[in-house]
C-alpha cells in the first residue's frame, strides 16, 4: 500500500495519446518506477486489501526489498 501511495506509482490507461492496447496491460496497469521493470503487474484485474502480506516467493527470496510490518 505504502508503494501505490507513493507519488512517483502511475495508475497507467493509455499510451501515446491512445488507449491501453491488451499487450501493454490494458485497460489499466500500475507503474512502479523505482522497482525493476519484471515485478511491475501488467494489468489490474482486481484489487483487494489485506491486513498482513502474504508470503510468496519474491518477498521470501528478497525480503530487502519489501517493507515488513
């Protein structure tokens, strides 16, 4: 949550003045700028806030990463 209320996150529908095509997450894909271009999700499906993160292998395999609470 902390990363999508950062100001640099984007909330991405179009691209170069045109809708999202599917190839590039459409109809709406989040921009994380600062975190490496594989871990960015392609395209938002759903949204769904928890109270605790789950484990998965990215935050067990690179815990520095990720913010633990």
């Amino acid at each position: 949550m902390d990363e999508a209320m950062n100001p640099l996150t984007l909330l991405t529908v179009g691209l170069y003045d045109e809708v999202l095509p599917n190839q590039n997450g459409a109809p709406v894909r989040i921009v994380v700028p600062w975190k490496y271009r594989f871990k960015s999700a392609k395209s938002l499906v759903k949204i769904r806030f928890i109270e605790k993160q789950s484990p998965t292998s990215w935050n067990t395999y690179a815990s520095s990463e990720y913010i633990r609470t």
